[in-house]
C-alpha cells in the first residue's frame, strides 16, 4: 500500500496547479494553503479507494484458500449455503 506522503507527491506531480472555475466565469488559481489541502482530501481519497481495493483482493484469497483446503468449488460451496 502506498503511504500517505508518496500519493500526496504523485498527486502533485500529476497537478503541479489547481484552478477553480468554468468557461462562463473564468478560472481562479488556488492559493497554497488550498491546493495543499485540496491534494491532501484527494491523496485521502485515493487511499481510501486503495484500502478497500487491498481488503477485497484479501477476501478473495482467502476464500479461494479456504476452498482448496476443503476441496470443493465455489459452485459447491454456493450450493452447500443455498
């Protein structure tokens, strides 16, 4: 899993700017104090996103394991619970 400070560096270097705005209105660059933030709640995201991933990934693994040892299929265990 990547750490915190390695996102916030990927996110930056794909975002070296952030601008608020539309076409209509015009585009404003943020401030630093809120581009820090904003890449912060996005790395937070981003993380968030990775961790569910990493659990499911887990639990997949773990289920396929867990059907080698009994030596039954995913179909059989289906039916087994039905």
């Amino acid at each position: 899993m990547t750490t915190k400070q390695k996102m916030i560096e990927i996110i930056k270097a794909e975002n070296p700017t952030l601008q608020i705005g539309d076409d209509d209105s015009g585009y404003t660059q943020l401030s630093a104090a809120e581009y820090e933030a904003t890449i912060v709640q996005w790395a937070e995201a981003r993380l968030a996103k990775e961790a569910v991933a990493i659990e499911a990934e887990t639990r997949a693994t773990a289920k396929a394991a867990l059907l080698t040892q009994l030596g039954i299929t995913a179909e059989q265990a289906k039916l087994l619970l039905s």
